[in-house]
C-alpha cells in the first residue's frame, strides 16, 4: 500500500483561550492523518497553552513551539516555514475550524496535477457550509495572471489569506519568499502575492469554490482592532502589491 505523503500543518496560536481547543479538534478529526502538526504559540497569556497541551498529549502528530515573548504573527509565519517536514504544507488560523475533508481534498488536488504548487478551496466567515467528501470537490486549472487577480482583490473567492490553501513544500522553499517582520497587518496578502508572482512557483494552481475552512471572526482581533496607522500601513501594500501585478496581468 503506498503511504500518504507527509503534510505539515502549521497552527498559529495567541491568546486564543476558548477558540484553539476547537480548532485543534476539527484538526485531529481530519479524514486525512500523515500530518506533522507543529502548533506555533507566540507567548500566550490566558489558557491557550492548558487547550494545546490537552490536544498535544492525546495527538502524538501534534508538537508545541511557544514563545516566552511576543514576536508578532509575520515571525511566527516565519518560523513555521523553518519547521516544515512534510511534502506539502497548510497554515491553519487556531481559532478556525476545518471541514473533516479539508486537508484530504486540498492533498489529492496536488496529487492529482503534480505541475501546480498552490492548491485553494472556498471558506466561509463564521458558517462551516455543507460538509463533503474529497472526490466530490472538483478543481480547475487557473494560470498565474488569474490567481493573482484572486489574491489581490478582496472578496475574491481565492482570497489573499494564507489559510484556505496548501503548498508544495519544496517550490514553496526553493522561492525564498518570507513573511515581511515589519508587519502587524496584511503581512499574508503581500506573502501570497509575492509567491504567486515568484517563477520558482508553478505557472497555474488550482482552486475549488466548496466551503471547507470556516474562518471564525473574533471581536478581539486585529482585523477588528487595527489603528488607524495600520490601516494606512495595509494601503501601502495595497500599493506595492499592485505594482508586482503590473509585471504579470
């Protein structure tokens, strides 16, 4: 029987008390199981840890990194990339909640056309859709003009979040395109821009418009909470994102 390829899932976590238990669960319920599971906390100061800990002991694909200070989301996306071992890789949000065939689907579409690097499913705010299996999700091939045109325009149904995707692990590390540390905000916009328009990454992905992420909107994030100096920080990448684009669409 051939083994399934590795996936490493990368779970980012901070203050998420009440939310990460959840999302760990939807995690260890996946129909898919040859998953590496490195959970990311960057110095939480509630439960959060009490809620990992609980999943880590009773998962043994599950490990735990955590930070003694903040670093910020764009370093923690950082040092998940350092931390990938597996074929393919996905960042999960930990207070979001995955459909169980998440990572399954998201793996045979890679499989399935072994020329493409980013594979994208649809997702949801704060409803999880109707569940299906992962023969039932049917992909197509878009190049890399219109991939970026779904990254790059919000309430595209691609979306420019870092979450409702999974990557080829090696071309994804072969592009040397990292996470911009100077940012509090939209540092996964101008990410997946980047990568999109990097010629280390395929020239086409593959996307699936069925709802199998449900992204939980919290009061207490920094969507939510953002100062007016970052939203005037997340025009300016606006801006330069739109420049990369020049050079493709």
């Amino acid at each position: 029987m051939t083994q399934e390829p590795l996936v490493t899932v990368a779970v980012l976590s901070h203050n998420l008390e009440g939310y990460i238990g959840h999302s760990l669960k939807t995690i260890n319920k996946q129909t898919y199981r040859n998953m590496d599971i490195v959970i990311l906390d960057d110095a939480s100061t509630d439960d959060t840890l009490t809620e990992i800990n609980h999943w880590v002991a009773r998962d043994d694909r599950m490990r735990l990194i955590k930070n003694n200070k903040r670093r910020g989301v764009a370093t923690m996306r950082n040092r998940a990339l350092k931390e990938i071992r597996g074929k393919y890789f996905i960042f999960v949000d930990g207070d979001d909640q995955l459909a169980p065939a998440f990572v399954e689907t998201l793996v045979k579409g890679l499989e399935e056309n072994p020329d493409v690097d980013i594979a994208s499913v649809g997702f949801s705010w704060g409803a999880s859709g109707v569940p299906k299996k992962a023969n039932e999700v049917k992909f197509r091939r878009i190049d890399r003009a219109a991939m970026f045109e779904g990254v790059t325009h919000r309430g595209h149904v691609i979306s420019g979040m870092v979450w409702n995707k999974a990557y080829r692990s090696a071309n994804l590390l072969d592009s040397q395109v990292r996470f911009d540390e100077s940012l509090e905000l939209a540092e996964d916009h101008l990410w997946i821009a980047q990568l999109v328009a990097s010629k280390a990454m395929s020239e086409y992905s593959i996307f699936a418009s069925d709802v199998l992420y449900n992204k939980v909107s919290r009061s207490t994030s920094i969507i939510h909470t953002a100062s007016h100096a970052l939203r005037e920080q997340e025009r300016e990448i606006d801006q330069q994102i739109a420049r990369i684009g020049d050079n493709i669409i």
